[in-house]
C-alpha cells in the first residue's frame, strides 16, 4: 500500500491582516444564437447573466466549503460582471473580491468566475451544444507580502 504525502492547511496565525484584492477572468463560448438569446434575456430557464451573476457572487462567499484547506475569509465585496462579445461568440466573466485578511482572494475570485461560467453553460445548454467554458485565469492580486501582481 503506497502511502500518500499528508496535506495540511497553511498556518496565517502570524501573518498581519491586510486589505486584499483579487480578479479573475474567463469566457463562455457559444453559438451566435445563443448568445443573441443571453443578450435577449430569452433563454427557457430566464435572465441567464442575472443567474450567473448572483451563482458567482455566492460561490466566492462559499469557497472555503467547496476547495479543501482553503481558509473562511470575510469579504467585503464582490462583483461579477459580464461582457458580451460578439465577434467571438463568447460571455466574457470578470469577478473581483475584496476584503481584509491574512489570506488573499484568489480563489474567491477564480470560483466566482468558474460558477458563474456554469450557472451560465446550465442555462444555455438545452439550446446549444457547441458551449466551451475557457481561459479562467487570475488577472491581479493585490495586498499582503506580495504587494500588488498584475498578470494582465
């Protein structure tokens, strides 16, 4: 029987609280007609960016449930927003969290876009099945040791 390495949570007992920032990026690919009906608010399940819009800001609230060893943090903000582009044929997702702590919110922010790209899959999917969710990425962080990192 092979023995698997021991996985523990990262001890922030000593690091300063801090405000902190991250933003996350990624897209929905989908058929032009698809997103002619997101756009529309014509979809059979309803307001599809509404949906995805609430679904990401809940799940950067839960993350700390859903990522094993990842810390509860209080947040202070966060906001999902979404542009439509149309030359693509795609959703693109922004998801910033802000808030104070000893941890940053990189992946508050990662889960906010990451829900927010399925909320939006789930509820085109009966009327397209071309749909790609892509490119989910981390764009900036900001406080603690690290200061600011921008990567786009």
């Amino acid at each position: 029987m092979s023995s698997s390495p021991d996985i523990r949570m990262v001890d922030v007992t000593e690091k300063p609280v801090t405000t902190r920032q991250a933003t996350a990026k990624g897209r929905v690919v989908m058929q032009a007609s698809t997103l002619s009906l997101v756009k529309e608010g014509n979809l059979p399940k309803g307001d599809v960016l509404a949906a995805a819009r609430v679904a990401g800001i809940m799940a950067a609230k839960e993350t700390h449930h859903l990522i094993p060893l990842c810390h509860p943090l209080l947040i202070d903000n966060v906001s999902v927003e979404f542009s439509l582009d149309e030359q693509a044929s795609a959703v693109e997702i922004t998801a910033a969290v802000k808030g104070s702590g000893k941890t940053g919110f990189e992946m508050e922010a990662l889960t906010a876009v990451a829900i927010g790209a399925l909320t939006i899959y789930d509820m085109c999917k009966p009327v397209d099945s071309t749909l790609r969710l892509e490119n989910i990425r981390l764009t900036r962080k900001s406080g603690g040791k690290s200061g600011t990192v921008v990567l786009e």
